[in-house]
C-alpha cells in the first residue's frame, strides 16, 4: 500500500530544537513546517494541512495551553505532541486532559518521538477515514432522489439523462434550496465517470487571495506561505466532475482560466509557467442572473457564453405546486425517524399549496422535518406547522380573493382623491349609491 504523506509542524522558540526536528524528522512522504511562535504557527495552520503538530508547552506569545486548545477546536483530524522540560510533568497531564496526543521531554529521545509520531498519524488517519465512511454512509442514506411530476421537472430529467454522458460544461441556474445539487449530482451519477468521486466546491467559501490556488494549485514559494507546492481541486478531479457552485463568487481571472480549462484542458498553477492537462467534467451552478453580472462588468462574457451552451433552470417551487403533494410525501417518509408513517391532515395540506415557498424545497424539508417532531399520533395538522406559513398562507389566500382585490382599489382610489366619493365613483365606473354601499360594508 502506498504510504499516506504525513505533515508535521514544529512550534518551539528555540531555533535549535526546530532545527534539530526538521533535520531528524524528515524522510520521504513525510514534510516538516517549523513555527517559533503561536502567530506564525496560527498562519502556517491556516495555510497547510496539518497532520501531526509537535509543541512546545511555554510559547513566548501564547499562555501555556491556549494554542493547544485553539487548535484542537479548531483544525480538524490533527494530534499533538507536546515537548516538555524537566519537572513539567503536572503540565504535560494537563495538557492531554485538553486533547494532546502525548508528549515527549526534553532531551529528546529520537527513536521515542518516531514512535508517537508514526502512531498519532495512525491516529489521523483513522479519523479521517471513519469520517468519510460517516460521510458516505450519510450520503448513501441521502440517495439523491429528483422528485416531481410537472412539466418543467420532467423535461429536467429528460435534459440531465441526454447531457449526462456527454463530457460538455452544464450551468444550473435557480432560486436558493431549488434543488441544483441534486441536479449536479444526478448529471455526475449518469455519467461516464460515475465511479469516481465527484468533487464539490462553492466559490462562496473560497478565500478571495487564495481561490486560483484552490482550483489550480501553486508551485513552492509562489506567495508567501506558500512553502510547499500543493495540488488544487483541478488535479483531484481529473477524470471525474467538477462542480463550482456560486459560480458567479469568483473572479474575472480566475473565470478567464476556467474558460481556459473548458477550451482547451489545460491549466497553470499559481507560479508555474508551464501549462498541465486535464481531463474534467465541469459543472457550475449559481442563483444569480449572470448575464445581468455581464453588463456590470463582473462576469466574463465569453466564459459565460460557453458555460450557458447548455443550461439547466429549474423553476421555484411557487411555479409548480403540483409537485408539492409527492414532495411533502416524499420527505414524510424519508425523514421519519423510525420508519412509521405519517399523515398530513387536508388543512394543513392547503396551507403548504398555498404557501409561496421563498426557501424552496430546502424549506419544505425544513418545514416537514419539524412537523413530525411535532406531530401527535403521527398527524400533522396545522399546528405542526409554522406560524408564519400559516399566516402567509391565509393572507396569499385572501390575496387571491376578487372582493379584496376589489376593495383595496377601491380605497386606494378613494385615498387619491382625497375623500372625494363623487370623482372615486366616476373613475371606478360605478355609480355613487354602489359606492356608498360597498363603503358601509368596508365599515368606512
Ligand atoms: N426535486 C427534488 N426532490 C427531492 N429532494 C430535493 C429536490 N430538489 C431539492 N431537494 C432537496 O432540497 C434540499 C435543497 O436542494 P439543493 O441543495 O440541491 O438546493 P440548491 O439549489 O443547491 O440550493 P443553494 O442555492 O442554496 O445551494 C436538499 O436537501 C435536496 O436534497
Ligand atoms: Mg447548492
């Protein structure tokens, strides 16, 4: 089995003890960062994935512990090893009641740390691997299924089964929780890659300065803190799919080097002159109207032509209503937490069509998920409900009225002329006598 590459980073003021680590520490598969304080080790964690850290317990910036606890809370899957003087023993305790792995006093034992080093990365590992299994498992609970029976949902699946296996950019467009994952996830399931992991990213979440990075790695030394090269998310998804979501988040440079990618499969990491093949399905998504990003000047125009050659929209769910039924089914069966069945009363039911459903079907999820915990007997009725949906939901109602409709123009018209109920009856076309009557019955 190849051998996994671990990372280790050294914090110790002591110039002589980083050194001495880095020199005795290093073989293949494995790198070695140094910091001399908590600030630098801080910016290098930012940087770096981090597997195991050695430590010393007194920093000259840090009180004795803080940085162990700030990591552990916040850098995932990495263990500690705290380097300790004499009679620091009480400390060292302390210190693994707060997460360290081990430690090691000072002076070193070489062969001792080896050995606490080799099995806190054994440790990492694990943590990982059983996190992706987690992750999977949840996943494969989470079977993306596309439900909906209207018109504009059929003619969706009929657009992802005939473009899934061709290898040609898809840009999914639709309001917030619409469903545009799944529809990415569904194009990558159908497709001649299937077997390999699709690769996610939301260039929301990517940090402004280090987005080109992200996507197409860098060379050693390009920016500062880049001290090792690394590869970016157009390497791991070679020969699979890629999906950007919140397309419209990155840069007009880095959108001219997708537009690169998708022209003629090559990229360049950041500091690197020569350009790398690559074999990748792309797939983008966003909620915003890009060719209105276009006039503004934030969205490159020939990218945008080439990702929107082939479009997938899907309509809000306020626009098909008739899928609310096998919707509400749908989630009433998947989320019950022990598989018993649910029933939702025909009011309630009413509510949810007449609702408008801003936050689509993420809502609706939201929305049912919290009716069975409030369910009684397994009956949803109104009182699962929101409050707020139910309101909206009558007020839209009463919206739709014609008698509402007609009242409020009928006071607006009586505002705009100020009181005067002779000019509001001529305007309205109606007589003066109709108007009195349809004003008594309004209480005016
Ligand atoms: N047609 C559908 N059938 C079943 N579940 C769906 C459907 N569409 C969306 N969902 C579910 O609704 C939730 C929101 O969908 P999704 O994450 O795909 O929305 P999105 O358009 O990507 O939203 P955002 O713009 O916030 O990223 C998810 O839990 C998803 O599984
Ligand atoms: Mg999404």
């Amino acid at each position: 089995m190849e051998k996994e590459k671990c990372t280790i980073l050294v914090i110790d003021d002591e110039q002589s003890i980083r050194r001495l680590l880095e020199k005795e520490l290093v073989i293949p598969y494995r790198d070695v960062l140094t910091a001399a304080c908590g600030k630098d080790a801080k910016k290098i964690l930012k940087n770096h994935w981090v597997d195991v850290i050695i430590m010393d317990l007194r920093l000259p910036d840090v009180e004795d512990l803080q940085l162990l606890i700030e990591v552990k809370e916040s850098v995932a899957y990495v263990e500690v090893i705290m380097i300790t003087g004499h009679g620091d023993v009480d400390s060292a305790v302390e210190a693994m009641k707060y997460g360290a792995y081990d430690f090691i006093q000072k002076p070193f034992n070489l062969d001792r740390l080896e050995l606490v080093i080799e099995k806190a990365h054994q440790r990492v590992l694990m943590a990982r691997e059983n996190s992706i299994l987690r992750h999977n498992r949840d996943l494969d609970k989470q079977k993306v299924q596309f439900i909906g029976k209207s018109e504009s949902i059929r003619d969706i699946k009929f657009l992802i089964n005939k473009v899934a296996p061709a290898k040609i950019p898809v840009l999914i467009t639709g309001e917030s929780g619409s469903g545009k994952d799944v529809v990415a996830r569904m194009i990558h399931e159908r497709s001649a890659c299937s077997s390999r992991e699709l690769i996610i990213k939301n260039c929301a979440s990517l940090q402004k300065e280090l987005a080109r990075s992200e996507l197409f790695g860098h060379a050693k030394g390009s920016f500062t803190g880049a001290n090792e090269s690394r590869e970016g998310l157009m390497s791991y998804a070679h020969d699979s799919t890629l999906f950007l979501d919140e397309i419209g988040e990155l840069s007009l440079g880095v959108q001219a080097s997708l537009l690169r990618v998708l022209e003629s499969h090559k990229y360049r990491r950041v500091g690197e002159k020569q350009e790398r093949k690559v074999n990748v399905r792309l797939l983008f998504a966003t909620n915003r109207k890009l060719a209105e990003e276009v006039e503004e000047g934030r969205f490159n125009e020939a990218f945008l032509h080439r990702i929107n050659a082939f479009n997938i929209e899907i309509p809000p769910l306020k626009e098909r209503k008739e899928d609310l039924p096998l919707l509400v089914d749908y989630f009433l069966i998947r989320l019950s937490p022990d598989n018993s069945s649910y029933k939702i009363v025909d009011r309630a039911m009413s509510c949810i069509l007449r609702y408008s459903w801003p936050g689509n079907i993420r809502e609706l999820r939201n929305v049912i998920e919290r009716s069975i915990i409030l369910a009684e007997n397994n009956i949803i009725t109104e009182r699962c409900l929101p409050r707020e949906l139910v309101s909206a939901a009558e007020e839209s109602h009463a919206a739709l009225s014609l008698d509402l409709v007609e009242k409020r123009h009928i006071l607006k018209m009586l505002h705009f002329f100020e009181g005067n109920r002779q000019k509001t009856s001529e305007i309205l076309g109606i007589s003066r006598k109709t108007l009195y009557r349809k004003l008594a019955l309004y209480n005016q």
